[in-house]
C-alpha cells in the first residue's frame, strides 16, 4: 500500500454511472499504473460465501445482485457497527497499482477510512444524474435501499474535489478529460 500516489473516490446515487465512468477512465489509464478497486467486492465474496452463492452473478451488474442488494446492506452494517472500515481496508489491501479508483464509496466513513490512512493521497468525485435518467437506466425506487445511509449518507457531504453531472448530456470522452486533468493523470495515460 505505501507504493499508491493517488486514489480517487467516486460516489454517487445507484444508477448514476460511477462505473461506467470508473471504467472508461481505467481503459484510458496503462493497465500496469492503475486498476480499480470495489468495496462492495469484499462484501459480495463474503456474502457469497456465506450463503453458498455464485460469485461472478453477484459481481455483474443485473437482477442478482439487487436480489441481494438490502440483505447485503443490512448484514455489512453489522459488521461496519464493529469496524467502519473493515471492507474498505480488505478491498484496498489487494490492490498493487499506483493510482486506485474506488468505484463505489457510499458513506461519510468510507472517506473517513481513506482519508486517515491515506492522508493527501485522496481525491474525492461525486457523480449527479437527474432521476427521470437513473430510471431509464434501471433504477427503481426501493425502501431500505435508497433510504438508508448506503444511498444519503454523502448527500449533504460537500467537500468534493470533483463535481460530475452524467446526465446523458455531456459527451464521457469530455468527462473523462476533465477528471485527467482535475487530477494530473496525463503521465499516465496509454500513449
Ligand atoms: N454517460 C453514460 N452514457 C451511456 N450509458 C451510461 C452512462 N452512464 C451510465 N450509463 C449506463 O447506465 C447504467 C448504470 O450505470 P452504472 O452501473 O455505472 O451505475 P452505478 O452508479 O455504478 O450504479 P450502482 O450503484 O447501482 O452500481 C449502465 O448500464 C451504464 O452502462
């Protein structure tokens, strides 16, 4: 971990596109300098473990995982009561590259987790999208998901280094360069 320069945090509403947009920058980034972690990978693979369930299906993005999704939250609450950064610290603990993006920060401690251990190394990114185009891409209003902090927690955070609105409006090409040059990544573009 004390190889990491730089780790940037995406958050953002369910369906807003925080992937999408994390994996369009990594294929933009050389494959040997960066990578993405997910914190929500080391609570599918304990999940999965846990109920003997298939792993792949609850990584992909579809039906499966939001099968899932409320129990999952439930369940790593619990364990976050005992040690906020418990997922964070197992998600970032497998990661060898020199920039990491975090596809998938949802809570005040999640930024608490990184911010503590990784000081000035941090950047944070908080991506908008109107609801009417959250609903087109999928995303259907559910009590105990989008009511509890996993979704509100960061909505009155104000403190972000990067403000993106992916309404569909703006070109991701354009997105993405301006995240490249918020953050000084030039160097590590593939050429
Ligand atoms: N700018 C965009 N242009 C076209 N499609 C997009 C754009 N942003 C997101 N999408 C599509 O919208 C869907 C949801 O995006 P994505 O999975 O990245 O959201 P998310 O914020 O990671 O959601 P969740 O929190 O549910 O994991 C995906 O099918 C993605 O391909």
């Amino acid at each position: 971990m004390e190889n990491i320069e730089l780790i940037i945090l995406f958050t953002g509403k369910r369906k807003c596109g925080k992937d999408f947009i994390c994996e369009r920058l990594n294929n933009q980034l050389q494959p040997q300098l960066c990578e993405i972690i997910r914190i929500s990978e080391p609570i599918k693979s304990e999940w999965a473990k846990k109920l003997n369930l298939d792993l792949q299906m609850l990584l992909s993005d579809g039906p499966y995982k939001e099968k899932y999704r409320k129990d999952m939250i439930d369940w790593s609450d619990e364990i976050r009561a005992k040690d906020y950064g418990f997922f964070c610290r197992k998600a970032i603990q497998k990661a060898t590259k020199k920039i990491i993006i975090v596809s998938d920060i949802r809570r005040r401690n999640d930024i608490k987790y990184f911010r503590d251990t990784f000081d000035d190394r941090i950047r944070t990114v908080r991506v908008s999208c109107p609801d009417e185009v959250r609903i087109a891409r999928g995303w259907k209003f559910q009590s105990g998901v989008d009511d509890v902090e996993s979704e509100c927690g960061l909505d009155d955070y104000t403190d972000w280094d990067l403000k993106i609105m992916n309404d569909g409006s703006v070109d991701v090409n354009q997105i993405i360069e301006q995240i490249v040059k918020e953050f000084k990544l030039d160097d590590y573009l593939i050429i």
